[in-house]
C-alpha cells in the first residue's frame, strides 16, 4: 500500500512538471467591479506581435550584403516558417518558439503586468479549497490564475494562454497535419480529460475548449490561407490578415529587383474572439467524478446561493448561434441547451 502511495506521488509530481494546467475561480469574485482588461492586453500583445515580425524581417537582411541578389527568389524575402517561430517566441517571451510551458508562463506574465486590473484568489479561499491532493494534485500545487473583466466578461488569464498556445497547436494540427478541425477540437478535448484536467486538477474547462478554438482563429488570421469558419461570407469578404509580404519600395529600388518583407497590418484586438462562453459561470466546468462535483457545488452555493449554471442564459444563446456546428464541442451541455 505504502508503495502504491510513493508510486502515485512521483506519477503526479512528473505530471505537474509536465502540464500546463491552471484553473480559475469565476464564482467567488463575481461581484467585484474590475476595470475592462481588453486594451491593456491589446497593447501588450501587439508590441509583441510587431517584435515578431520584426525579428523575422532581420533575418533576411542579410540579402542586402549578397552580390548575387538577382538570383534570389522573390519567396525567399517573406519566410512563413521564420515568421511563425519569431511570433510565437515574442508572444510567449521565449527563447525558444517550442520548449516549455507556453500558456502557463504567458498566464504568469499576464498576472504580473494586468496586477492593477486582476483579482488573485488562493486556492483556500475558492470554491475548489475542498478538491484534495488525490483528487486534483496539481490544483493543490499550482496558484490559481488570475481573472479579468474583458468586455463584460469575467475570464481567467489562462485562458489567454489557451487561446495563443493550445491554438497554436490547433493551427499545426490543421495547417501541417492536414486534420480537421473537429480532429483538433477532439486533441484538446482528450488533454482536458487528461493532463490539461480531469487527470490532474479532477476539472474539464470547456472554456479552455473555446480558448483554444478562438487561437486557431488567430493563427490562421497571420497569413488568412484559410476562411474562418465563424465567419459569413460577407465577413469573410472584408477579413484582412494580421501580416502580409509587400513590396519594399526604396530596398527595391537600390537593388533593381522586388523585394519583399512582412508587414504588420492589422491591428490584434481581443474583443474579435472573446464572448460569454470564456466565462466559466456560463460555459461551466464537469469533473472527475461526483464527489468532486458535489464539493465544488457545496461551496459554489455557500458563495452564491441563487447561482444557477449558466449565469447569463443570452451569453450561451449568443454562443449557440457563434459556434454552430462546432457548439456540441465546446460548450457545456448546460450552456448548450439554454433558452
């Protein structure tokens, strides 16, 4: 028995080293009057989106010194695979554009820089304090993240780590994979059944669900090579990509030949993908089991009473209508099935 003990605590300890799970308390603050997040995060998030573009550029400056610059192809001056590593190591402040736990450090960065903006809440004053270590060992281990108000919304800051991470990761899954998006929607569902959440806090988060298909959003959007789904044809028509390859007018005029380099033109702003359903009090959590999810209920009513899952009943109608036929995938049944 002891050793059955000592085997599930170094099982759990790899596990935490190696998972990115975070979770959030979207009940307990629900009352506090937060300042709105989205353009502080807007700002952050397009310096770094620049900074990335920018470090790809460099890596091409190199040509500007070559004595054969006329033998160069016109491709060779916008590196989509540059442009892809730099933006994610600036997005992610990272040194590698892979390694490491990139939604967990962007959420731990957030919460130092959005303090002002943020509520922090311990895992003991939460509605998850009565999850315990076998239950859920790497909510006992890890803080909870931080929430935000963006739009209205009251949304963990992990799920900003979601959203460009896990949608990264969408993104390869799609573009160089060749999956579907269901496919890529079902590889984030088994990680919130297993590393990312059953397996190691005892929670599935269906907002990290919506967080992760709003990134590929996102992703794709850097070059736009595919339409949104979300979008109408209307939209779809006016959809503009963050980054294009455009014609340096003075390089190309020194050199006698056209040279290209990637330029940031459209503004990232937030509020494009985030909705009711990132709030974890309409779009709600399942868990492990249902002694878990009679503790968090327990406490869930000894907080709010009258609260009833959805919160907002139009968020989740909004959200029906957003998703379409990728709802039954990221949305709890409850907000699901709203009316």
């Amino acid at each position: 028995m002891q050793m059955k003990y000592f085997l599930f605590i170094f099982i759990s300890v790899f596990a935490f080293l190696d998972c990115n799970a975070a979770e959030i308390d979207s009940i307990t603050p629900r009352k506090l009057k937060l300042d709105n997040s989205v353009g502080h995060i807007n700002e952050i998030m397009n310096q770094r989106i620049e900074e990335g573009v920018r470090k790809a550029n460099a890596q091409q400056d190199y040509i500007e010194d070559l004595d054969d610059i006329e033998d160069m192809d016109e491709d060779a001056f916008c590196d989509e695979e540059a442009l892809y590593t730099e933006l994610r190591k600036a997005i992610f402040q990272s040194f590698t554009a892979s390694w490491g736990l990139k939604g967990h450090d962007l959420d731990e960065q957030l919460r130092g820089l959005l303090a002002r903006q943020s509520y922090s809440l311990l895992l003991n004053d939460s509605v998850y304090r009565d999850i315990d270590y076998i239950e859920g060992f790497s909510l006992n281990l890890k803080e909870l993240s931080d929430v935000v108000n963006i739009n209205g919304h009251l949304v963990g800051l992990d799920k900003i780590g979601h959203f460009f991470a896990e949608g990264w990761q969408y993104f390869d899954l799609i573009s160089y994979d060749e999956k579907t998006i269901e496919e890529a929607i079902e590889w984030g569902r088994q990680k919130e059944t297993g590393m990312f959440g059953y397996t190691t806090t005892g929670i599935f988060s269906y907002a990290d669900l919506v967080a992760n298909l709003n990134g590929w959003r996102f992703w794709n959007k850097v070059l736009l090579k595919q339409d949104d789904p979300l979008k109408g044809v209307i939209a779809s028509f006016f959809n503009r990509p963050y980054v294009t390859c455009d014609i340096q007018i003075l390089d190309s005029i020194r050199h006698r030949k056209i040279i290209r380099a990637w330029e940031y033109n459209t503004r990232f702003d937030l509020s494009e993908y985030i909705d009711g359903a990132w709030d974890e009090a309409n779009n709600c959590n399942s868990y492990a089991d249902p002694i878990i999810e009679e503790k968090v209920t327990s406490r869930i009513n000894s907080v709010d009473p009258d609260f009833v899952c959805p919160l907002n009943p139009d968020d989740c109608l909004d959200a029906q209508d957003k998703y379409r036929h990728y709802a039954k995938y990221v949305l709890h049944p409850y907000c699901l099935i709203a009316d």
